[in-house]
C-alpha cells in the first residue's frame, strides 16, 4: 500500500536527520529514502511502520490515548483519513456489542450514518484537510447496527496531529 510521501519527509525534517542517517537507521540506501519522499518509488507499509517507530515521538500520543481511554464522556479518536480506531473511552467501547479493543487498528466507516457520511463528504470544501477547520458539529440519526449502534446524537468532531504527521480525529458525543 502506497502511503502519502509528505509525511515521511517531514518526520525526517522535525527529527534533523539527513537522508543518509535515516537510510542507515533503516538499512536502506540513501536513494531509496529519496525515492519515498519523492514519490518515485512505494513505500512499503512494513518500511513505513519502521520509519514510523523510529522518527515519531510518541509521549504525546500515548497521553492522547490515555486521556480518551480514561474519559467518563462518550468518544473516540480515529485516524482522519483511513477512520482506523486508534483510541476509545469505556463509556463508549461498553455500548458497543463486541470484546474490548476489538475495533482497534479496524475502520469505522462502514458503522456511519447517512449523515456522517454526507459531513465527511463536505469536509474538504469545509478547509478540513488544510487545517482552516478543525472543529465540526454533526448531527446524526441512529445507524440500528446492533454491533457498534449510534444513537440520534450530535458530534464533536476535532482534527489533531499525531506525532508521526499524521491528522486524527477525536469524536465526541454531546
């Protein structure tokens, strides 16, 4: 799976390393660390997930996480652009009819909303994903999914960054 070469550039530019020091730490060459960032050549998703590991900082995702685990409000947080569940509060995961942690890493999507869907399609004229936006109210209907239900709600949804460059997206319920 190809992944968005920005990213990878920029992790290397916030952490100071050279293209060769990185493409060592990866036992890689330098030019195929060019070649990621550049587009030229796929970044495979194990190389990412390494690359990953050793440019992110992740204490400040973990308290991330640790804060929505332990919220008593009703949320989750999400990866902006794939809807993977990074992160869920009790109070949540306990409405839902499956074992704890099992939607970590999986999408949302699919449990959506009519109306979820219509708000994620208007999100990119909204300025979203250039950060003009980073805080949406969405009402919704319930979705009757008797796996992971939604009930008639409105949302918080806020647009943050996560330490490896990537944008998440913490969804409460009011």
């Amino acid at each position: 799976m190809s992944r968005p070469t920005s990213p990878l550039r920029r992790l290397r530019l916030l952490k100071g390393l050279k293209q060769s020091h990185l493409a060592e730490l990866m036992g890689v060459a330098q030019t195929t660390v060019s070649r990621w960032e550049s587009g030229a050549l796929d970044l495979p998703d194990d190389q990412w997930r390494k690359a990953q590991s050793l440019l992110a900082d992740s204490a400040q995702d973990a308290i991330l996480k640790r804060l929505v685990e332990s919220s008593t409000l009703s949320l989750h947080l999400i990866d902006d652009r794939t809807h993977d569940l990074l992160a869920v509060s009790a109070s949540r995961e306990n409405r839902w009819n499956a074992e704890p942690g099992a939607f970590i890493g999986k999408t949302l999507i699919g449990f959506a909303t009519p109306e979820i869907l219509a708000a994620e399609a208007s999100l990119r004229e909204l300025g979203w994903y250039d950060d003009r936006l980073t805080r949406l109210e969405v009402d919704t209907g319930p979705n009757h999914n008797p796996v992971v239900p939604i009930i008639r709600s409105r949302l918080i949804w806020e647009r943050v960054r996560l330490s490896d460059g990537r944008a998440a997206r913490l969804v409460t319920t009011l």
